[in-house]
C-alpha cells in the first residue's frame, strides 16, 4: 500500500517536457529538413484528418472539444506521453525495417541521461526498504558476427514495485533504479535489481483523460527499458517484458514484441533470475 502521495499527472508531464526539451539541445543539429519534404508529410497528415471528419461526420462541438483538448495537452506537458503512447511505436517499426540485431522498442517518455556509471556486476541504485522481487539480469553483449563485444554500455531505466519512475514521480530519490552498466572484457554482464510492476497512464491528466473517455485501459506491462551501446555500432534502445506479466497481448503504448520476453526462474529463496543477450550491428 502505498504511504506517499501519488505523483500528478501536471509533475511527471512538466518533468518529461522538460527532459525532452533538454534532450533535443544537447542534441548535435541535423540536416535541415527540406521544404518538398515539410510539404509532402504534413499535405498527408492533414489529408487523414480532413478525411477521418468527413467519412466520420465530425461536428463542429467535437471540433471545439478537440481544440480545448490539445490546448490541455500542451499545457499538462503531456505531448511527450502522448505521443510517445500512440505514435512512437509506428516510427520505431519503420526504423526497424532497415535494422539487424536485437529488436528494439520505443524510448518513451522517462528516459534521463547522465546516470552513475557502474562495472559489472552492478547492482542499480535502490533505496534502503526499496520492494519488489529481485532480479537478476545477466547476458552478454555480441556482434552481428558473434564476437564479444568488450565493454558495452547498458543504459538501464525502470519503474519500482508500484510503477514509478524516479525523476517523474517526487516521492522517488533521483537517480532510483537507473543507471549505466559497464560490461566486462567478453561483453557480459550481471545487474542486480528488482522487478518493476506494471505501469498506469496517469488517470488525472488528458492522457488518461482520452483513455477513459474512449474505455480503453490505461496500462503497460511490466518493463526494463535499456539502451545497449558501444563504439563504432548502432546504439539499440529496447524494453524486455516478462513472462505471464498483465497487459502482454495489450499494451496501451503497442510496444511489445514475442522476442523482448524475459522468462525469469525462481531461485527458491524469493528472488529470481533470467539471461538475455544482446547482438549490435556495425554503426
Ligand atoms: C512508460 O513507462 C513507457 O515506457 C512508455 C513508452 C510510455 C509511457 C510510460
Ligand atoms: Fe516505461
């Protein structure tokens, strides 16, 4: 049960806006986008809109209602969420058409870089009385040729036992069940850490607003999220699921996948183990 508040959906919107915002000016400039191509994706995207209100007779009380919706979006700091719950995984499957290696997922909205750098094996920050089953995740990181890959990166993000991640959710100490594992001279490597629990779409912001409005659910099944990398090879962002968790065969963020499934066993003293290794492609 839980003894703190429960975080607002307006404190997690606000603190993922502002990691993506962050995000973005670290990020070295690209290429400018072209104006034929600024031309070519938006004449599409409105062309769905415009057909979706006339082959559905869209009213002008749901036009306004649509209006003042994105308007609460924008102000919940909840574009992140949302789009990263019903769009981002459309764009990963498209990027995934041209990809080798371990299968990818979306990155989502609760990524934080610059966590503690810890050699296997690793345990990842937790608080003193922190709950939940332990885990522990072990593998190797190869190359598409099957060779160790020494010293990847595991960039590890994941909810506690209630589904709360730290840096979104206040009662959390920075930094909670995050971190960055150095794996060893034959790319494997060993984390310690404790299963998370499934996670819910905050029901008090305009996210959980629309799923009830349109008697969805509001859940994702319980997850790790990662990023594996090392030089000269393409970074994988990923997420592993677990066996027999809820919400498998429907997740409301539609990022699961059958060969991201962890399939821990019990080692018949409460906790539980499980390997997964990891292939990189060349960059
Ligand atoms: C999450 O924890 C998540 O991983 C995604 C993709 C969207 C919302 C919450
Ligand atoms: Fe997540």
């Amino acid at each position: 049960t839980a003894t703190h508040d429960s975080p607002t959906a307006a404190g997690s919107g606000d603190s993922a806006t502002k990691a993506f915002r962050a995000s973005r000016d670290s990020a070295s400039v690209g290429p400018a986008v072209s104006q034929e191509r600024v031309s070519e994706v938006v004449t599409h995207l409105l062309a769905g809109i415009h057909s979706t209100i006339r082959s559905k007779k869209v009213t002008y009380d749901e036009f306004q209602a649509a209006k003042q919706y994105l308007i609460d979006v924008g102000e919940g700091g909840e574009w992140p969420l949302i789009l990263d719950v019903f769009v981002e995984h459309v764009v990963e499957d498209v990027a995934a058409e041209a990809q080798d290696g371990t299968k990818g997922s979306i990155l989502g909205p609760y990524y934080l870089p610059g966590q503690v750098r810890l050699d296997t094996p690793a345990t990842l920050p937790r608080r003193a009385d922190e709950q939940g089953t332990e885990l522990l995740f072990a593998g190797q990181v190869r190359d598409t040729a099957g060779n160790p890959v020494p010293g990847a990166e595991l960039d590890v993000w994941q909810a506690d036992h209630e589904g709360y991640y730290s840096g979104f959710a206040p009662h959390l100490p920075d930094g909670n069940l995050r971190g960055v594992v150095v794996a060893d001279a034959q790319g494997k490597f060993e984390i310690h850490t404790i299963e998370p629990a499934a996670y819910q779409i905050p029901t008090d912001g305009p996210t959980g607003a629309l799923i009830e409005a349109a008697g969805w659910h509001p859940w994702r099944p319980a997850h790790l999220h990662l990023m594996v990398r090392a030089p000269e090879h393409r970074t994988i962002t990923t997420q592993l699921y677990f066996r027999g968790g809820e919400w498998l065969d429907s997740d409301v963020a539609s990022a699961t996948k059958p060969e991201l499934i962890l399939d821990p066993v019990d080692n018949g003293d409460g906790t539980r183990s499980v390997t997964y290794d990891f292939t990189l492609e060349p960059a």
